[in-house]
C-alpha cells in the first residue's frame, strides 16, 4: 500500500505479507541487483512498521544509492503498485534492434572460420566488421556487435593454438594410440610399474639489471634486456599410478644421456620391478640402440631386457603422461628467468619433492572404447 501526499511525497506502507516476501527475496537465492537495491529501498521506506520510515537521504546513504533511485521507486510503487516496482517491464521501444539474423549470422561465423586476408596473420574484429559491410552481409556493423555475436558460439577468431594434429584414417596412428591406452588401463602392479619418459629444454636467463620488488597498486618489474647463459636439458620420468616423479637436468640430451636415464631407473628407481613398462614418444634417441651407444653389450642387453618398450604415434605425444607432467613443471615452476643449471636443479628438485609429498598422480580416463567413438575419423574406413 502506498499513499500520495501534498508536495508530491510518496509513503510507502506494506502489509506483513509484502514485508515477508521481500526480505525471503533478499535472504535468499540469487537476484539481479537492481531488484534487491529496490526491495531494500521499500523495507526502510515503510512507514507502516517503523513510524515515517527513513527520509530518502537516509536511504540513498545507507544503500549506497541516489536520492533520485529511492525518489522513483517510492513513486511507481504508489502509482504502478508493488509488482512493478520488482519487475522490470520490457519496453520494446529500448530493445537493441537485432543486426544480424540467422543466415547473416552464419555467414559472419564461416568468415571468422577462413583464413584472413593477404597480410594479415588473423581476422580482428575490426577487420571482421570491415569484411561483413563490404561483403554486404549486413549494411552496418560495429566491433562490440560481431564480438558479442561470436561470443555466443564461442568463437574466438583473434586466438590461435599450435597444436599436433594427427593424420586421418591411418592405420599406424590408430595401432599405437590403441597400444598406449592397453597399457594405462591395466591394474596398478608393483612388480610392472608404468614409466612414461620424456623431456624438455630449459634456456638459462639471467637479469642484467636488479628487479624492482611489488607494492601496492603496483606490480613486480624487471627489465626487458636480460644475458643468455645457453640451455640446459630436462629428462622428466613419471610414474603415475605412484604418485611419483623425477627430473633429471641435464647439459645434452644425447643417445648416451637418454641411456644413462634408463640405467638409472632400472637400478636405482625401480630395482626391484620384475619388469618396467616403459612409455615413450617416438625420438630417434628413445631406441635400445642408444643402450649400446653408452654401455658393453652385455650390460646394454640386460638393461634392454629389463624394460618393456611402448611408443605413442607420431603426432601423439600427447598420449605420453610425462608430457603432461612436463606441462605442471613449466606452469608452476619453470616460467620465469632462471640463470644458470644449478639453480635450475635446484628449483626443479624443490618442485619434485613437492609434489611427491603429495603422491600427486594421473587419473586417465580416456579408453579405447572412447577413442572409437570420439576419433572415429583417425581410424581407416573398412
């Protein structure tokens, strides 16, 4: 209920079950703001409950609001009543005319999807707003229009990811992504750990000027010169369904370097596995051969023989679980300016011991059964 005095001062007086409803509205769910602001106003505007009610600066300064908000809302709940005052009315006279329909729509999402025009890297709204006038796809548009137009289909035409693509219907992919997923869908066995190996390169960067600490309202700053110290390598070997892994850094990554990685997880990492599942990409180092490179053949055959080999596709190194070891190692430790190898050592041990704390493992979830389903296009038609 609502009164309209002399002097065009609106009272507001609501019944019990008005006052009810509007604080369960806001005590409870979620609700645009612009409702909950209004239903605040007419609680401390309600002159039925607490004598006057508050003046409207009073309102205004307790809200966080305008005079002028708390004016109008008094005024349509006397004039238009208490539904009004929470539902906004849709006035079509200030709806945004629709500039692109469905089949103009289509036509702005296929352009987004072709490649950009000769020397330009990638399309950019404004370049897309250029090309739909004068492809007369539309008489008029603006940049805020295609973006929110794209938006709803999640189109993002100004981003671009590298990414392994694999080949389609090949028979060789297929064979060794299907070896790979045997071999992650077996029972955790001690005795028949899976190790997946891979690894990485690290450039050393030292700062040439000292960084300027962070504040308050100020970022961290370092100087864009910096003095290159070379690289250094990373042999990540993980096994995830023990939680467990190791990084080796290293200066090379030759054949020699790579065996001396397996001799060290066949006798000091596992050496009591009866046989170690070894899951690798496809590098010309990753061979037995390299076993004989580095060792007498005797010892080379017995290390050869401790291992059982598996190779992920060419193009799915993907499906190697120490990539995405190596991708948590770069995310969280690696990206920044390291200087020199043993500070590198250094951080990257701080990181292992870290996470093997924790027993940090893979949860696979990806199958063969899946993999038919969801790369049907990979596998050869018959």
């Amino acid at each position: 209920m609502a009164e309209r005095l002399a002097g065009k001062r609106y009272v507001v007086k609501l019944s019990e079950e008005e006052r009810d409803r509007l604080n369960t509205l806001i005590h409870a769910g979620n609700h645009p703001a612009r409702q909950l602001t209004r239903a605040r106003i007419l609680l401390k505007a309600d002159s039925a409950q607490a004598g006057d009610g508050w003046s409207d600066r009073q309102i205004a300064t307790a809200l966080d609001t305008s005079v002028d908000t708390v004016a109008r809302t008094r005024q349509q709940m006397v004039e238009e009543g208490f539904e009004a005052v929470l539902v906004r009315k849709h006035s079509p006279a200030s709806a945004r005319p629709r500039i692109f329909d469905g089949a103009a729509e289509a036509k702005l999402i296929a352009l987004a999807c072709s490649d950009p025009p000769k020397g330009r890297k990638r399309w950019t709204l404004q370049l897309l707003e250029e090309h739909v006038v004068e492809l007369k796809i539309v008489d008029r548009a603006s940049d805020n229009t295609i973006g929110r137009t794209l938006k709803k289909t999640f189109l993002k035409p100004h981003l671009q990811k590298q990414w392994v693509i694999p080949p389609d219907a090949n028979a060789a992919f297929v064979a060794g992504m299907e070896d790979v997923l045997e071999v992650y869908q077996r029972p955790h066995d001690p005795e028949y750990p899976v190790v997946c190996v891979d690894e990485t390169s690290k450039q050393l960067v030292a700062e040439t000027r000292v960084a300027i600490a962070g504040r308050p309202g100020q970022p961290a700053r370092y100087d864009y010169e910096y003095k290159r110290n070379g690289t250094a390598n990373l042999f990540m070997i993980f096994a995830p369904l023990e939680g467990w892994r190791h990084v080796e850094v290293t200066d090379r990554h030759t054949a020699v370097d790579y065996a001396q990685i397996l001799k060290a997880i066949a006798d000091m990492n596992f050496p009591k596995a009866k046989k170690i599942v070894l899951m690798q990409d496809n590098l010309n180092t990753h061979k037995p051969a390299s076993l004989y490179e580095a060792f007498p053949a005797a010892e080379a055959r017995r290390l050869v023989e401790r291992f059982e080999w598996h190779y992920t596709p060419k193009h799915g190194s993907w499906l190697d679980m120490a990539e995405s070891e190596l991708s948590a190692l770069s995310g969280q430790c690696l990206d920044r300016r390291i200087a020199d190898k043993q500070t590198l050592t250094e951080e990257v041990a701080a990181w292992e011991g870290s996470r093997n704390k924790k027993h940090v493992k893979a949860d696979w979830q990806f199958t063969t059964a899946d993999a038919r389903v969801k790369l049907k296009r990979l596998y050869p038609a018959l």
